[in-house]
C-alpha cells in the first residue's frame, strides 16, 4: 500500500513542482532540480513511506544530499530489430533527456532521483530504487570521476535491462552490463554485480533483440483492439 501511495504521490510532484531550466548546462540544471524535487519529497512524504527508500530516522532524512549523476540515454527497439549488419551501437545511443542521482546520507547510497527536461522545464520523473543506487554507488566507486571517467548510462526498456559505457577523457575503456544483460548474454544470470567485468559491444544487440521483440509482441497482444 505505501509503495503505491508513493508512486500517486510522485505523479503529482511531477506536474507540481516544475522547475524551469536557467543558463548553464543540462548537468547543472539537473542537479538544481534533482535538490529541488528531493526537498519536496522528503518534507512532504512521511516517514514511514520513505522507509521503502532506505530511510530509517529523521536524522537521515535530513542529511540526504543528491549525489553522482547519470545523463540516461536510451537506444529505439526499432533499431535493436533492425536486422542491417552494419549496425554500430554508439550510433544508435541518444539521449532521453533526463537523468538520475544517487541520493546519499553520508556517502551511505539511499535510492535514486530521476529528473526530466520536458516541455522547456525539469520536472521530477521518479524515486527509487534502493537496490540500483548501491550497484551505480559501486559503479562509481571502481570508476571515480576524480580519476577523470566519466559515463553515460544506457537503458533498454523492452528488454528491462542497462549498461554504462565508461570514458576517460574521449577514449572510450568499455561497457560494463548489468547483471540481466550478462544473464542474456552469457545464457546465466550471476549472483554478484561486478563493476569491472567489461563486455563488447557487439554482443549487446543480438543478446537483448529476442526480449524486445517478445515484449512489443505481448503489449501489441495486450493493446488489440477488437474489430
């Protein structure tokens, strides 16, 4: 019921408290609204509720800070099914226009805020999940900014999966996948994240094709009209 509670209360935060995007960059007026949408959140859903985000005590509500930032991009299912072979996947990654950040309490990763540009303004997506904001906190651990890596953070929707291609400067070093890209690819899905395990990414299409196509098949089954 509370998870429920909060996902209504989420869609209204969403058309409430837009925040129009200044001068700057996109990173930048992200984050401004990322703090914004998680001040919101925290003063006005009690206590209890944010237990299903990792909060436990007043104290840490008050301490939360939005933290590392992920720009999503995303790549169009029409694309994955596209049977060219000369397909190259970087060219087939854009942007989504939003972007998610770990919120910590003294480093300690809590859940997640996911922002969005739509309509000239950032407006709040979603929160959540606990269990996502500690696999990108161990993400970031093995691959810190400070040491001048930087990412983009790739969803595939269809196929309820992701992977983040990691960057130094403009040379890309790979792709690390999450644990159900690696399921799909290698036919077994491991136990335990390893944010050092890299993939190629010729390997990515051909694994998640089959579940976005068997995804759009059973919507498309689900949405028939009748005639």
């Amino acid at each position: 019921m509370y998870l429920k509670l909060i996902h209504i209360f989420v869609l209204l935060i969403l058309f409430a408290f837009p925040c129009k995007a200044d001068a700057g960059d996109a990173a930048s007026e992200a984050r401004e609204s990322a703090n914004h949408a998680l001040r919101k959140f925290l003063t006005s859903v009690p206590l209890q509720d944010l237990q299903n985000h990792g909060f436990e005590t007043k104290e840490e509500v008050e301490k939360a800070v939005v933290g590392q930032g992920f720009e999503i991009f995303s790549v169009d299912p029409k694309d994955i099914l596209d049977e060219r072979p000369s397909k190259e996947l970087q060219q087939l990654i854009v942007t989504s226009n939003m972007w998610m950040f770990i919120v910590a309490v003294e480093d300690k990763p809590m859940t997640l805020v996911t922002v969005g540009y739509v309509d000239g303004e950032w407006r709040l997506y979603q929160f959540g999940t606990t269990k996502l904001a500690k696999t990108l906190s161990e993400f970031v651990s093995a691959w810190p900014p400070s040491s001048g890596y930087h990412y983009k953070y790739v969803e595939i929707r269809q196929a309820r999966t992701s992977f983040i291609q990691v960057f130094n400067g403009d040379k890309e070093i790979g792709i690390v996948p999450d644990l159900n890209l690696l399921g799909m690819i290698d036919g077994k899905k491991p136990k335990k994240y390893n944010p050092y395990e890299l993939i190629s990414p010729h390997k990515i299409l051909p694994a998640v094709a089959p579940a976005v196509k068997s995804n759009i098949e059973n919507w498309n089954k689900k949405h028939k009209k009748d005639p």
